[in-house]
C-alpha cells in the first residue's frame, strides 16, 4: 500500500480525531513494510532529501540516557559528540549525493544512520562515475578529519590526542590538553567530533553493505561481472564480513557497538540478497539480447512482439523492476509487489 493509500485507510479526511497522527506516523513508516524505509526528512536542499532513520533516533535516545547520574559521561561530553555524528553523516552523504547526481546516478533521497547511508547508491554508468561515488564519502570524511586534527594539534601543540582505540575513543581524553596542561570544555568537545569522524571512517572500510568499503567493491566489480553481478558477489562478502565482525564483537570487552553495527548490516546485507532475487527470478519469465529499462533481456516471437507469460504484462513488470533498480524494494506499493510476485510464479511454472 502506498502511502496515501495508508493514510486513507485511516480515515484521513472524514473526521478522525487521530487523523493527524496518523498522517505523520505514515510518513515515518510509509507502508509499514520495509524496515529500512522507518525514518523522516529532516534536510532538502539541491534535490537531495536527506532522512534520518528510526535506528539514528533510538541511537540518540539511548546515548543521552547514558548520560544520566551514574555513569562516566555527562551530557556535556556526550551532547557534543551526538551532533558531531549527525553532522559528519549529513555533510558526507550531501556530498556523495551530489557527486553521484553530478555522474548521473540516481542519489536523491537519502536514509542515513550513525555510520551514513542505510542503502547504496545507484552507481552511474560510467566507470569514473562509480569510482567518485564510492570514494566521495570517505575523501569528505578525511578533509574533515585533516582539518579538524590540525586545529587540534595547533591549539594543543601535540598529537597525543589523535591516536586511539577506536572501540573506547573516551580512553584518550585525558591526553588532551592545552599548551598550558590544563583542559577546557570546548577542547573536549572538539577532539569529540574529531574522534567520531576518525571511528566512523574506519568503520566504514569495511567491505559489508551498506559501508562505503561496499560501495568501493562493488565499483571494483562491475566492470568484470556487471552490476547484477557485483551486487551478488559484494552480498556474500557482506554476510561473512558480518559474521565475523559480530564474533569480534561479542567477545571483545568494548565490543558492544561493534556487535550492534555487524547487526545492522546484517540486516541490510539481507534486505539486498532478497531484492537481488527478485531481479534475478524475474528475468527468467523472459530473456532476449535486447534489454528492457530494468537492465534485463527481453524475449520477442517472431513478429517482433513481446511474449507474455502467466496474464502478466512484460511492461508493467519491467516498469516495477525499473523502480527497484532505481529505489529499492522498498518504494514498491502493495500493487506493485504483487505484479512482482505473479510474475515470480508464473515464470516458475513455465521452467
């Protein structure tokens, strides 16, 4: 059901009391069914709508309330380098949405969580395209982190501060430090934002989706396997990359983010294997040299025509596996999905 359809289920303009509610609760979930897609626009500038999933709202919530008497960190500490996060993320996946337009691809609407995007690009066709897609995000977040680490090692004459463990970046601040050996707020705040840049950066070097280490194998890929291909190989790499990381979590003393994030690309990992099925199971109801604007081969009998097969109409499937292609699973409607899952069947009872 697509989101209008999911406010009008409710009432929307005949009176309801709680229609209000419900008109923004349709916004946050859309059509309740892709996980993913829970989140809300919070930036629309150039023709990129960024949005902040539910996970970077819980995320938050969870931090702050850590902040609470009792624990080590109060929210002076901590404030700091929430919105060190949020903006790095913003500022990193405007500009990667910007590059990707500025090549064609397809970036305009953006979820993001505390390690950046949720769902990877629509690469653009050309090969330099794919290369400065995938690479803008982690070149934004090492000017951010040069800048950022000059002013610190200006106004603290040392880089004791700029190395540390990247599971307990907190370890380190006591090396922080004026010229004089005295430590100030605004200090702590700003080697904050420098160590959330640094650890998100390297976090995403790794090669599970939707990482920018992904994103960079998945460029690297292809031109050799094309992209159907790529996808498939860089969803396997993912699932064991993810594995392995939540091992690495679970049995490390300060592993408990580490474990959170090998969960959520997990997650995300599973969501694209199933998304790669649906294109790959469709394109066996048809199959010719030319392709369809999915990116798919197109069977023709021998006047030229289209074949159908099962009751379902070739172009509207091929419109469906278009907007996949161009927006996830997830923007499909219910209709849309049962197009989808009707030529799914159909092309099962003919092999």
């Amino acid at each position: 059901m697509s989101e209008r359809g999911w406010q009008d289920s409710y009432g929307e303009g005949h009176g309801d009391r709680l229609g209000g509610v419900k008109r923004v609760l349709a916004r946050i979930f859309g059509d309740g069914e892709d996980p993913l897609a829970w989140g809300f626009t919070y930036l629309r500038s150039r023709g990129v709508v960024l949005k902040a999933h539910l996970l970077f709202i819980v995320w938050v919530l969870a931090e702050l309330i850590f902040t609470l008497p009792g624990h080590q960190e109060g929210v002076m500490f901590v404030g700091p380098r929430l919105v060190g996060v949020w903006v790095i993320v913003t500022v990193k996946e405007f500009v990667r949405a910007r590059v990707c337009a500025r090549y064609g691809g397809v970036c305009d609407s953006v979820m993001v969580w505390p390690m950046g995007r949720l769902a990877q690009p629509e690469l653009p066709e050309s090969r330099r395209g794919d290369w400065m897609t995938a690479v803008s995000g982690l070149v934004t977040q090492i000017l951010i982190g040069v800048v950022l680490g000059g002013v610190l090692v200006g106004i603290t004459g040392s880089v004791g501060g700029m190395v540390f463990n990247p599971l307990e970046p907190s370890s380190s601040i006591g090396g922080v430090t004026l010229r004089d050996g005295t430590t100030a707020w605004w200090l702590i705040a700003l080697w904050s934002v420098y160590a959330v840049n640094l650890v998100i950066l390297l976090v995403n070097l790794l090669p599970m989706e939707p990482l920018d280490g992904a994103v960079m194998l998945r460029a690297a890929l292809v031109p050799s396997k094309g992209d159907m291909g790529a996808r498939g190989v860089v969803s396997v790499v993912g699932v064991v990359c993810a594995t392995l990381v939540g091992i690495v979590g679970l049995v490390t003393a300060d592993g408990r983010t580490l474990f959170t994030i090998a969960v959520v690309c997990g997650v995300v990992v599973t969501i694209e294997r199933s998304r790669i099925r649906f294109l790959r199971t469709a394109s066996l109801f048809t199959g010719s040299p030319d392709l369809g604007a999915s990116g798919r081969k197109v069977e023709h009998n021998g006047d030229g025509e289209r074949l159908k097969g099962g009751g379902v109409d070739p172009e509207e499937v091929d419109r469906v596996l278009a907007k996949i292609s161009a927006s996830g699973v997830e923007s499909l409607s219910r209709a849309e999905r049962r197009v989808l899952k009707r030529a799914t069947e159909s092309s099962r009872d003919t092999e």
